[in-house]
C-alpha cells in the first residue's frame, strides 16, 4: 500500500518506521539533533509548500533512511495508512 504526503509524493507504507508530529517531537533535543543530522546528511526531502505540520521517517530495502517532512497532518497521514483500522479491539 502506499501513502500520499502531499504535492507529488508517495511512499510505501512498509517501509514507514514512524510519522511524527512536528510541533511535540522537535521539543525534545534527541528529535531536533537528528533531525539536524540528517538535513546535514542530504536525507530529508520537503514536501512541502506550506508550514509543515509532521515528519515521516522511512528507511528503504538498501536500509537507507529518509525524512520526509508534510504539510498534512501526523493524524491524517495515519489515518490514511489504515494501520489503526488494521489494530484488533483490545
């Protein structure tokens, strides 16, 4: 399956490691070091024209990771995913 982000962007939703809330992850100074890290290392891709609102974190089959950041929201991009009508009740 695959997920829009916005603009042009898609990715597979298996290699999705997290989606992030922009705003509460950057408070901590782990988030906003890697972050930082991997902007320096050419692996975040902006797909955004808007004030971004999330981050997904991707890692590819090669184990290379990838940041990309969205103007969609965390919920909506987890909603989109499915993985929540996916969870059993509990």
């Amino acid at each position: 399956m695959y997920l829009h982000l916005g603009q042009d962007t898609v990715i597979k939703t298996d290699d999705i490691v997290g989606i992030f809330d922009l705003e509460t992850s950057t408070i901590s100074k782990h988030s906003r070091d890697y972050l930082a890290d991997m902007q320096k290392a050419g692996n975040v891709v902006n797909v955004s024209m808007e004030m971004p609102k999330s981050f997904v974190l991707c890692t590819g089959r090669d184990g290379k990771s990838t940041v990309y950041i969205s103007q969609i929201s965390s919920v909506t991009l987890l909603k989109r995913t499915g993985f929540v009508d996916n969870l059993s009740n509990v």
